[in-house]
C-alpha cells in the first residue's frame, strides 16, 4: 500500500507532536523538581517571570479540572470519551479530501497532542504539566505541556481558517 503525500503530512505531524511532547516530559520528570501540596517545587525561570518551568503531575484534564472525580468516571471523561474523539477526528481528516493544508495541519497537532496525553492518563494515570506565563497579570496561563499547547494552536489555527474563508465567501 502506498502512501499519499497528504497521509504521510498526517502521520508526520501526529508523530512530531506525540515525539515533541513526550521527550519534553521525560526531560522534565528527570530533571526538574516535582511540585506538590506540601512543597511548592522548583521554579526555573525561562524569560523572567513570565515564562517559568515547574513539575506537576495532573490527574485531571484542563487546569485539574475533573481531577476529584471518581475513578469510573474519570476514566470515561479522560480516557474513553478522548480516544473516542480523537478516532472520529482521525476518519474524518483521512475522509475528507477537500480540506487545505492548514485545518489539516491543525487536526492532526490536535491529534497528536490528545494522543500524547492520552497517553500519559494510560501510562502513567496522570499527565505531566511544566509550563507557566505570566504576562505581568495581562495574561496568565494555569501550567501546561507541548500536548496542550499543540491542541491549543490547532484550535486557533482552525478559528483563523474558519474566519478566512467566510471573509473569502462574503467577499
């Protein structure tokens, strides 16, 4: 079976994604200190304060959010429910032929940054989150990793589409 260029451009920018993100984590669980209820755990300023590298291990999803939920739960909301997705995500940039290179370029990081987290919730039962902005209370962030930060892009990326081409239509 021979692969087109459009699924090879898919299957690259998945793996990139999923690669980037996990040698991220690796380095950061060897080598920065955890935070934790007790301690508040190593604090490595990148630019300033503004954008700082900590540890924490997240059970939850978004900013911890569902992390008190109970474990059957937890594992629909943060497991089955995104593998789920992800899977109809996937069928559907393979299906449709007619998206452009950026909403392509966009569902597969968000793809590949759900399926990294994904597999940390599997792997290890919570994800490893490190990094932090503060714009001076202008913007702030909670902390995140690259996963999050690749599902985070893909989504404004298709906003930006999306706008592009109704200005293209009305115009």
């Amino acid at each position: 079976m021979k692969l087109s260029k459009r699924s090879i451009f898919i299957i690259v920018v998945i793996v990139l994604t999923i690669a980037a993100d996990q040698i991220s984590k690796v380095l950061v669980r060897a080598n920065v200190g955890l935070r934790n209820e007790i301690s508040p755990g190593e604090r490595i300023p990148l630019i300033g304060d503004a954008f700082v590298l900590m540890h924490v291990e997240n059970t939850g999803a978004f900013l911890g959010m569902g992390s008190e939920l109970n474990e059957t739960l937890r594992v629909l909301l943060l497991l089955v429910l995104p593998i789920l997705v992800l899977g109809f995500v996937l069928r559907y940039i393979i299906k449709d032929k007619s998206l452009d290179k950026w909403s392509l370029f966009a569902f597969s990081s968000i793809i590949g940054g759900g399926i990294a987290n994904v597999y940390d919730r599997i792997v290890y039962g919570k994800v490893t989150d490190f990094l932090f902005i503060d714009l001076g209370g202008v913007f702030r962030t909670g902390i995140f990793n690259l996963a999050d930060l690749s599902v985070t892009t893909g989504m404004i990326i298709l906003v930006f589409v999306s706008f592009s081409k109704k200005k293209t239509q009305t115009a």
